[in-house]
C-alpha cells in the first residue's frame, strides 16, 4: 500500500521548480491579414490626405514637418542594414520600417547616433520584425520588411524626439509601444 504525504511547504529542498513556459499564442493567417488590412485602410487615409510642404532649413520649423511627411517617399534599404558596413557619417535621423507588399509602417524611430549604431546592439524591432517575418513564412504570405531614412532631423535630440512622437501618434505604427493598446503586441 503506497502511502500519500503531505508536502510542507517550507520543507521543501532549495532548488528551483521548473514552472510550465507560457504558451506563446500565435496569430492565425485570417487575423494577421485582417490585422494589416485595418493598419493599412488607416494609413492609406492618412497617406491620402497629406499636404505637401516645402522643407525648412530652420530646425523650428521642422517640426511641422511631420504633418507632411511620408515615410513611403523615402529611399528604402534592406532591412539588415546594420550588418552591412556603415555608410552613413553617423548624423541623427529618423528611421522608419516599412512592409512594402501594401505597404505599412511598422516602426518610427530616431537616432542621435549612425542607424547602424543604434541598431547594431539589442533592439527590441529587431525581434518583432523577425517574428513578423516568420509568421509571413508559415503562411507563404509574401512580406517586403526595409527601412527608410530621414536625415533631414534637427540636430537637437528633444526636437528630434517630438518629431518622432507626433509621427507615431499620426501614423499608428503597431511596433511601437505607443500603439500597443492600440494593435496589441503579436510579435515581441
């Protein structure tokens, strides 16, 4: 006859209790096409409605700028840039991460240092754009993630952050934290 006992809680030897891992939910193929579809109906109306304004030369005018630019105008580069050597002069910017097969936004950021500085440590986009990737995989769903930069920022790192603000308030780009509550957190 086996006999049952009762574990004391505080008798236990010290040593760690392996805990179950938290199941890690995944988008199905349905909700990630929904889910870029309503980013993109958002930032389309957006993109629709810019007004085009010539570009100031002083930095307190720059500020304004960010009612009129778009990140899809600019010159987009592969997304492992930062694995690439340095081509920049190490100038502040403004960096966006782009899917160009609709396209989205998925990411504003700025930099007081090279992209390829800031980018080239821990980055938390870094990871959300390759599970972003690897979930398109799983489906055979084509994705096109690059980046883009803006070298046209003020030198001045809080203005620079302003900008930054003001474009991920307008543009709603689901990788930043901003806009979590906003598009939950499905990749990081």
């Amino acid at each position: 006859m086996t006999q049952l006992t009762q574990l004391e809680l505080f008798s236990l030897p010290e040593r760690a209790i392996a805990l179950p891992k938290k199941a890690k939910l995944k988008m199905s193929e349905a909700t990630l096409t929904e889910w870029k579809e309503t980013i993109f109906a958002k930032q389309t109306n957006l993109r629709n409605n810019l007004q085009p304004t010539q570009m100031s030369l002083l930095p307190s005018m720059n500020s304004c700028l960010s009612d009129s630019l778009d990140p899809f105008s600019l010159k987009l580069h592969n997304s492992l840039f930062y694995e690439q050597p340095d081509q920049s002069t190490g100038e502040p910017c403004l960096y966006f991460v782009i899917d160009n097969t609709l396209p989205l936004l998925l990411y504003v950021g700025e930099s007081q240092y090279s992209p390829t500085q800031r980018w080239q440590g821990k980055h938390d986009c870094k990871t959300y754009i390759q599970q972003y990737i690897e979930l398109h995989r799983q489906y055979s769903m084509d994705t096109a993630v690059c980046t883009a930069f803006w070298w046209h920022t003020p030198a001045d790192r809080k203005q620079r952050q302003q900008i930054e603000q003001k474009l991920i308030h307008k543009w709603h780009p689901p990788f930043n934290k901003e806009n979590w509550r906003k598009w939950s957190k499905p990749f990081g």
